[in-house]
C-alpha cells in the first residue's frame, strides 16, 4: 500500500493537504490516534485498498513521539511517505487569531497558569515534533496560499512516483530562506536584471531576462558549479533511500535569476534522467505563486 502521513505545525496547512489527498483518492483519516495507525492500514489492505492517507498532529501529546518507530515498521511491507507542514512563527500567530481557534498546546501542565502564550505553545510543538521533521518531505507554507498548497501536493503525489523527489525551488531571500530546503544556494552575487527597467517587470521565466541571463559569464559558471555540485551528490541522497530532495536557488526578490537558475536545472536534469523510474522532478517558484 502507499500510505501518506500527513504532520506539522498546527496552522501549517495539514487539513488543506489532507483534502488534497481525499480529492485524489486516498482513503483519509484525521487526528489518528498513533497506535492505530499499523491496524487501519492492515484492515483496508484486506479490503483490497490501495492508498490511505493519516493526519497526526500535537493534539495526540507525547505518544507523536513514538511514530517514527511504527512508520520504520510500516515501511517493511508498504510504501510510507511522510509529509511535514511548517510556517514561520509570525505567519502562525497571524493564522491563529484570523480563525479564532485555540492552539492544541495552549494548556499549561502547571495549575496556577492554566494557559500559555501563543507563542510559547508554538515553539513546544515544535520541540515535540522536531524528530519528525528530519526525516520527512518539509514545505514551508509560510507564504502561500491553500490553493498553492493543494496544486503543491498534487504534483507531489502525480503517479505515486517510486524512488527519489528531486525538487528545484527558487526564492528571494528578503522573504526568508525557505524551511523546506536540503541544499540552499546563493545567486544574489549575479548581474540583476531588476536593475534594467525593460526587464524589471518581467520574471526569469520571460525569454528576454532569460537572454540577459544566458549572455552573461558568471550566471552560467554559477549554474554549472551547481549543476555539478547536485550531480556529484545525488547518487549518496539516493543510496540514502530518501524519498525527497529540495534544492532552493535564492536570489534577492525571487523574480529573475533564481527563477532562470530552476528553470535551466529542472530541464538539464529532465532531459539527462528522461525515463528513469528512480528520479522524479519537479520545480517550484515561491514567489510568482
């Protein structure tokens, strides 16, 4: 079976993924107790199921610690994929008080103050989770909507791919490094097409910044440096038996060069890997989104 659990941050998104998956067929159950996860996926496998997907989150307390150890047993029999939700602290607040609702860690463990802060609660849940993270797909939701979320995790899960998600993502680092990213690499030192006012409109997916761009030395010995560098590693993330790796390229504004960079990448690598059933690529632009 191919089971997809869904975790995170409380605000991060998780029941826009979850309805994603739902919408995609997958048999969908939220707030998962975690003991029960190993019996529900072996009661729908009997019934012939194919593809089930749990969301588990802090409202279960300290027993979400003990579920990296039931998906290392699931993953004996089944393909797991575990999907981890973030945002940045500020986003999270902003989220919270628009829809009023309480935060799953606002109850203090200490009688004489029954509540904690917002902030306080956010940052225990993600000590608590913390563990999960590190061995999971991350998006960082910080700065998307629902609807790019939900067009994210369709692709992500388009043919229910086997083998590694190689994933180009370009950002602008005036709005912050992306909490989802593996290999983080800089391209702010390039010539700047924001700077010429007939390209300062467009983006890096236009042809005329991607002629500036190509005409330029050190752009291309920059995207052959990474180029390089991705093409030297990959073969260790792979033997890894990760099931996901996301590559971010920023630039100051996430317009121009970043974007020129992904898009170059996401097709050399395509083009080189068309056909393999091992490696499944995908690209991303924050910022346009």
């Amino acid at each position: 079976m191919r089971v997809f659990v869904i975790t995170g941050i409380s605000g991060s998104g998780k029941s826009v993924a979850l309805n994603a998956l739902e919408d995609a067929g997958y048999d969908c159950v939220d707030n998962l107790p975690v003991d029960f996860i190993q019996s529900i996926v072996d009661s729908l496998k009997q019934q012939g199921r194919e593809r089930i997907a749990v969301a588990i989150d802090a409202r279960r307390g300290q027993s979400i610690t003990g579920l990296p150890a039931i998906i290392d047993a699931l993953r004996k029999d089944h393909d797991v994929r575990v999907l981890f939700l973030n945002a940045n602290t500020e986003t999270l607040v902003q989220r919270f008080s628009e829809t009023r609702r309480r935060h799953p860690l606002s109850q203090s463990d200490d009688h004489r103050t029954p509540q904690v802060a917002l902030e306080e609660a956010i940052e225990k849940e993600r000590s608590l989770l913390a563990p999960l993270a590190e061995t999971a797909h991350n998006i960082d939701t910080s700065h998307i909507k629902s609807h790019t979320l939900r067009s994210w995790i369709s692709e992500l899960i388009k043919d229910d791919h086997p083998g590694l998600t190689l994933l180009f993502e370009s950002f602008g680092f005036k709005h912050g490094v992306p909490r989802d990213a593996d290999l983080v690499f800089d391209v702010r030192c390039l010539p700047n097409p924001h700077y010429d006012p007939k390209l300062k409109p467009l983006t890096g997916n236009d042809i005329e910044v991607a002629n500036f761009l190509k005409e330029q030395a050190d752009v291309s010995a920059m995207g052959d440096d990474i180029r390089g560098f991705i093409e030297k590693w990959l073969p260790n993330y792979q033997a890894d038996r990760r099931s996901y790796l996301t590559i971010a390229i920023g630039c100051t504004g996430g317009q121009h060069r970043s974007v020129y960079l992904v898009n170059c990448l996401f097709d050399y690598f395509k083009k080189k890997h068309q056909g393999q059933k091992t490696l499944y690529l995908l690209k991303r632009h924050r910022e346009l989104h």
